[in-house]
C-alpha cells in the first residue's frame, strides 16, 4: 500500500466535507472514464459498439436478443389509462412476431459522463440503451408521470394452458409501443440479468444511459439487494462494481417499489443521443 494514500484520501474527505457545506452551487462538474466498462460489458451479438477517443457509437435494430412472449396485449385506445382497470375487449392481442418491428438505434454517447450542476428529469422515450439491443425507458407511460407502467401491469390467460397468456408488459419487464416498435424496458430486464448477474456480487453493467453513465440490476456491494432508500434521486450512487473497481458513479434499477427506472439523469446529457 502506498504511504501517500491515507494522507491523499484524507485531504479528499477533508475537501469534500468542505464543499457540502460551502461550495454546493459552484463545484466544479467530476468526469469519470467509463471506457474500460464499455469495453467490458457484455453487448449481445446483434449490438455494434465502436469506441472512439471521447464518446463511442451504439447500433442496433432495436429489438432485443433475449426470448419474447409469444403475444402482447397491446391498448385500443392509448389514453384509456390506467389499462389495469381494463377489460379484454380494451386490447388487442397481438402475436409478437408479427407485430414487432425493428426500430433502428444508432446513438452517439459520451465516454466521459460528468455530473450536471442540476440533475434533469427523464423524458419519456428513449433513455438508455442495454446489452440486448432494446431500449431502456422510464417508468411512465404518459406525460404527466403518473402513471407506472410496471404497476399498471395486466394480464389475461385464454385456456389453461400456460403458453396461452398475453400481457401488457412481460415478464422480462419490457414491451413495444403501441404501434409495434421500440421495444422497451420499464424496469430491471429480469430475463438479462438472470444470465449476466453473479449471486454474492454487485450486479454486471446492463447498459449506458443518455448521460453515459451506466446502469445496473438490483445487487449492491457483495449482492445485497439493493432499494430506492440506497440510492439518491436519481436511482444513482457512487461504488465499486465489476466493470469500475475504483468506483463509478451509477443507477441501478430496482424492484421493491416505484421508480423502477431512472426518472432523473445525475450527468449531463449531450444531444447526439435521441430524444
Ligand atoms: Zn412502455
Ligand atoms: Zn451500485
């Protein structure tokens, strides 16, 4: 171990407690470098990431690489929310493969995310963008925010058969959009995470959001679940994880309650990365 660190991190802590008394509105923005995660991450097949000096490009056709329900129940009226109060006849049932459509994304993002003098609330669309080659979005379904797509959830079973089934949202906590495409995760991409993530450690990188920084499932440090009382608005915080072993500031996404996605972005959003 290095002498001067103890001395270094002290003057650190010593800096750092003085300015969350004294220079909140004027610290200067911390950039990190998130290349070595880029590089680490595990993009699925049909995802091509070309990393560049300062930013590094993501395409893909937008539809994701993991296994689909065979049907979607897919909203008559887009405004007849919450759907959950709805009854069959409100949807149609769709077969996935015929119904979902390729949604290109080919996004720009920064390699070098800092944190924003101001955190920025999360539109809806298209907020980030996972190893599957889908979408990550927020947790709304309309403008307003209020309502949760996740606890907005329904679904009906046509026989007994278990195959014979169709949701709004499915069990991979993703959907397209009404028309079909985009193809999009409301919350922790379960059917992801249960491939990439390793019990007894903090979760694998799922993805980088508009901001660039990344985002993760639900494990903490050692794979303790983590909730939104860990986190701070933005569903982010500061920590180790596999990919960052001297730490990066990240979000995670949860399961216990309300935000399951990112509401807020923590860093500065540049205007290569959609709308
Ligand atoms: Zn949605
Ligand atoms: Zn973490």
């Amino acid at each position: 171990m290095n002498r001067f660190v103890i001395p270094i991190a002290t003057a650190m802590l010593v800096l750092s407690l003085f300015c969350l008394t004294a220079c909140t509105a004027t610290t200067p923005a911390e950039t990190f470098d998130t290349t070595a995660g880029v590089q680490a991450a595990q993009w699925g097949e049909n995802v091509t990431i070309t990393l560049g000096e300062d930013s590094f490009r993501y395409e893909s056709d937008g539809l994701p690489n993991h296994d689909l329900p065979e049907k979607f129940l897919i909203p008559k009226n887009v405004r007849s929310q919450p759907f959950s109060d709805d009854s069959l006849e409100d949807f149609n049932v769709v077969l996935t493969e015929e119904y979902l459509t390729k949604s290109p994304i080919d996004v720009t993002l920064t390699l070098h995310p800092s944190y924003a003098s101001k955190t920025q609330e999360t539109s809806l669309g298209q907020i980030g963008f996972i190893l599957s080659g889908a979408r990550l979005f927020n947790d709304y379904e309309n403008m307003d925010r209020s309502i949760v797509a996740l606890d907005d959830n329904i679904a009906f079973d046509f026989d007994d058969s278990e195959h014979d089934h169709a949701a709004f949202v499915d069990d991979c906590n993703g959907h397209p959009l009404q028309d079909g495409s985009s193809y999009h995760y409301h919350g922790i991409p379960t059917c992801i995470v249960a491939v990439i993530d390793v019990a007894g450690e903090h979760s694998h990188m799922l993805g980088v959001l508009r901001d660039g920084f990344p985002v993760y499932g639900n494990q903490g440090a050692n794979g303790v679940v983590v909730t939104n009382a860990d986190l701070d608005d933005c569903s982010g915080h500061f920590e180790a994880t596999p990919e960052f072993p001297n730490g990066i500031y990240h979000y995670h996404l949860t399961d216990d309650e309300a935000p399951y996605s990112i509401d807020c972005y923590k860093g500065e959003v540049t205007a290569s990365t959609g709308g």
